[in-house]
C-alpha cells in the first residue's frame, strides 16, 4: 500500500527502509524494525490488559 501511495517528491518511512534494504545493510533499519516490533507489542499488551479489566 505504501508503494502505491508514495509518489514523486514524497516517500514513506516504510519505502525507504525497503529502499535502504536494497542498497546496502544498514544498522538503522533494524534499529527501526526493533523499535516498531517493541512498540506494537507494548500496545498489544495494554490493550488486553485493559480488556481484560473491563470484563469485570
């Protein structure tokens, strides 16, 4: 989807990692890939944490 939404002078975070990825191995693309992996299962575990209260 982002491949398709980006055009011309405007490029997607996601984009430019597959970008980067192509090009050479760049330390910063998996520190980024490690920070959204983190932050998406920090927010997948505060939502069935207050899931789970809610039941109550």
């Amino acid at each position: 989807m982002s491949l398709l939404v980006s055009g011309g002078q405007n490029s997607t975070l996601t984009r430019n990692m597959l970008n980067a990825l192509r090009d050479q191995i760049d330390p910063t693309i998996a520190a980024i890939s490690t920070l959204v992996v983190i932050l998406t299962s920090v927010l997948l575990a505060i939502s069935q944490l207050c899931g789970k209260n809610t039941a109550r």
